[in-house]
C-alpha cells in the first residue's frame, strides 16, 4: 500500500519513494523530510525551519539512501522517485547520537524544547563520555580567538562554550553559551527574512561563533532589533531581555502565561502579533510562523513596543489600568 505525504505549496504531480519499507507518494519538490513527517516519522531537526532556506549545518537529520556512500541530510535532500530510505538503521542512530552528544557535551541545552530532551534519550545521548566540561570562557576570550587555532581543553576535560550572557541592551539578550551554531539566525537576520546583515559566523572550527562585525556590541552594531533571530532561535541563546530577567529571578513560569493573537497597531501591514501574558503582563510578543504575510518575522515596533501597554503611570501596582 502506499501512504500519501502532503506538503504545501508544491505541485501535482507526485514522486513515490520508499522510507522503512512502506511506499510514500508525495509531491514533486518535497524533501525526505517531508515525506517522513507526512507519514508520521519524527525526524530531529535543529537547523532546518519551513521558512527558512536549508543549510545543512547541524547534520542531526541524516537518514540512510540507497546507494548513497553518506548518510544525506534529510531536510534538504529532495525526494525522487524509487529511492530507498533508512531514517532508523544502526548507521542512522550512532550518526545522530553522535551530533547530540558532541552538542551536548559542550552546549547549555536546558532551554531546548521537550522534543530536543527526547531525542536525547532516544538516541542513548552521553554527552559525560567527553570528560566533565572545561572552565567556562570568562567573557570575551572566544570572541578573540584565532580562526583554525584550536586548543584542546586541558586534562582531559570537555570544551565547551560556556560564557557569560551579552546584555548590552534593553531588548534582548544574546546567551552564546547556549548556542548550536545552528546558523537561523543568521539566515533570519541576511536574506532569508531580514536582510540587514548584522550576524555572521565568526571564526572556524570549535571557535566558530555567531558575531557582529568585529564583536562590536549589538547598539553600536548594524541591528535594527527586528528580534526575527530570537524568533528562530531553538535553544534560548537569543532571548527576550524580559524573559531572561524573569528566568533569572525564578518567576518566569511558562505554564501559568497565555497568549493572545492580535494585530500590530503601529502601521497598515497589520501583522499579527502573539502576546504572551503572565501575571496580567506581557512578558514577550511573537508571530506566527504559518502567517502568509509576515512567516514570524515583525519589526522593532510589533516585537518590542509593547512597554507602553503596561507602563502607564495611572498603571495600579498589579499593571492594570486604574478605574477612572
Ligand atoms: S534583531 Fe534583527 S537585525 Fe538584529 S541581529 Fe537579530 S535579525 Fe539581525
Ligand atoms: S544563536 Fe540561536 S539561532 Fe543563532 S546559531 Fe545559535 S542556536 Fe542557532
Ligand atoms: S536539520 Fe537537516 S542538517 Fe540540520
């Protein structure tokens, strides 16, 4: 029998492949990916996004293919017709344990969300076979590190990227120690989304980094604070000022906030914003990344111009407007 995989925006004809030994019709220009999550196989993804162009930079997709000497990254290799794809061989399984484990030996991932978590255990993740983890960087030190000049960490330990948060603004702050060089922001940031170039990859090797030009701090950067890489961001690295300061203070508390779709007020476009509220605040604004017109992405004005809402000075101690 075979199962039909959908995936939007693509054409009528079809291509049929096989994936674990069941056939898949899906339509023409699909990925591997997509005909997986068609049929219901959960692939790990860290780099991949639907509204952002494929990179292949975190290799945790990777299935087997028929015929293929590598293991090829499913989110961006298309679908053609009679290939034969392993997601789950012993091959697969021990690519990806390994991606997770050299991450999570050397990345903070306790923000990453639950899926992440699972695909830990999954794949039997021992990130403490690296040896316990190096001392963190004590601020600044992998910003000035030489390109190509890597230093193993000593004793035996694992490096890690561990570093203190870059708060250099009201808006948001940037937590590299939490990075997977996932490389989405920088996609959001250039021609994917925002096109203002204010992020790249420094560096190479374990010293690659995510940087503004020459480390400047982001006010003195080329930013426009349009806040479209912390909405792709997957791990917490790039996070709202606001939560990072309710995190820190032990009161942010997912659970308990709501969110509440609206629409921009600032200009004509109307894009749609979703208010996270806690405790009668907002407490961080995003936009949905299934919105034809805006695909996540706002400006300065519709992800942080929110202050004024709660701010005001007839404002009762609990932030609501006082009764006139
Ligand atoms: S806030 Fe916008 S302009 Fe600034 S680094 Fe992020 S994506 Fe680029
Ligand atoms: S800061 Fe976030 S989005 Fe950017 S590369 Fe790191 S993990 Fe990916
Ligand atoms: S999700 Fe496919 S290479 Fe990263």
């Amino acid at each position: 029998m075979t199962a039909t995989a959908t995936a939007s925006g693509r054409g009528t004809r079809t291509v049929t492949l096989t994936i674990d030994g069941e056939s898949v019709s899906v339509p023409e220009g699909s990925t591997i990916l997509e005909a997986c999550r068609g049929v219901g196989i959960d692939t790990p993804t860290f780099c991949y996004l639907e509204t952002l162009t494929p990179v292949n930079a975190c290799r945790v997709c990777v299935v087997e293919l028929e015929g293929s000497r590598v293991l090829v990254p499913a989110c961006a290799r298309k679908a053609e017709p009679g290939m034969v794809v392993r997601t789950d061989s012993e091959r697969v399984r021990q690519s990806r344990k390994m991606v997770l484990e050299l991450l999570a030996s050397s990345v903070d991932l306790s923000y990453a969300p639950d899926d992440v978590q699972g695909y830990l255990t999954r794949y039997d993740v021992e990130p403490e076979r690296f040896g316990s983890p190096a001392a963190p960087d004590a601020g600044g030190e992998r910003d000035r590190a030489a390109t190509g000049r890597h230093h193993a960490a000593p004793d035996g330990r694992a490096a890690t990227v561990a570093q203190p948060v870059k708060v250099d603004n009201e808006l948001y702050v940037r937590d590299y120690a939490r990075c997977i060089l996932c490389y989405k922001c920088v996609e959001a940031c250039g021609v994917d989304a925002q096109n203002t170039f204010a992020i790249a990859v420094a560096g190479r090797g374990f010293e690659a980094r995510i940087s503004t030009e020459f480390a400047t701090p982001l006010p003195d950067s080329a930013c426009v604070y349009c806040g479209n890489c912390i909405a792709v961001c997957p791990t917490g690295a790039l996070m709202f000022k606001s939560e990072h300061d309710m995190r820190r203070a032990g009161t942010w508390d997912e659970p308990r906030q709501t969110v509440t779709d609206t629409i921009c007020p600032y200009c004509g476009v109307g894009c749609t914003l979703q208010l996270h509220v806690q405790d009668n605040r907002i407490v961080k604004v995003t936009s949905p990344l299934d919105h034809d017109v805006t695909l996540g992405n706002l400006c300065i004005k519709g992800r942080f111009g929110w202050q004024f809402v709660q701010n005001r000075a007839d404002n009762g101690p609990d932030g609501r407007v006082a009764q006139q």
